[in-house]
C-alpha cells in the first residue's frame, strides 16, 4: 500500500489517519461508486477490508458475502445477513487494520 499513498488523485489514501476518516472514506466509497477516485481505491481498500474479514468470519464468512451478492441488491443488506454487523459496525472493526495497512505500507 505504500505506493498508493504516493497516487495524488486519489484523496482516500491519505485519510486512512483515523477511526473515523476510514469510516468516512468507506461510507463514501459506498454510496458513490461512479466517482472515479473511488473507483481506484476501491480496489486496494477492499482488500484490505476482505483481508480482514477472513482473518475474523474465515473463508466461510467471506463466501456468505460473495454468496449473497447474488441474493440481495443493497450491501448493507449483505453485510448484515452475511456477518451480522451493520456496515457501519464493519467499517469501524476493519478501520484499525486498514490504517496498518497505509502507514506500513503492506
């Protein structure tokens, strides 16, 4: 992730500072996927989110999630039958590890 901090259209990257930047950045991120910065970042946060999903719901936990996509349109709506968390609870859980993830540069 070190060199996506260096990608100055793409403001998200440098706000991974704080709880509540990450958790900003992401409600951002979803709620407005035809923007093109957040089209670029989507990709490396997701990982890092994705990352950590598996780390604390497993395989079987991630597969829930890519299994509902077909069953549900909304993501939140995903989240919540899939993990049991609103996307706002998620987004608070994972902040810690993407923040890692840009100041480490992994």
């Amino acid at each position: 992730m070190a060199e996506k901090l260096n990608q100055k259209e793409v403001k998200f990257f440098k706000e991974m500072k704080s709880v509540e930047s990450v958790v900003r950045a992401l409600t951002i991120m979803e709620n407005n996927n035809n923007r093109e910065d957040v089209h670029e970042a989507s990709y490396a946060i997701g990982q890092l989110m994705y990352e950590w999903v598996i780390a604390e719901y497993g395989l079987n936990g991630y597969r829930r999630i890519v299994e509902n996509q077909i069953r549900v349109e909304d993501f939140s709506e995903n989240i919540k039958i899939s993990l049991g968390l609103s996307t706002k609870e998620l987004y608070r859980k994972v902040a810690p590890h993407i923040m890692a993830g840009f100041k480490y540069g992994y």
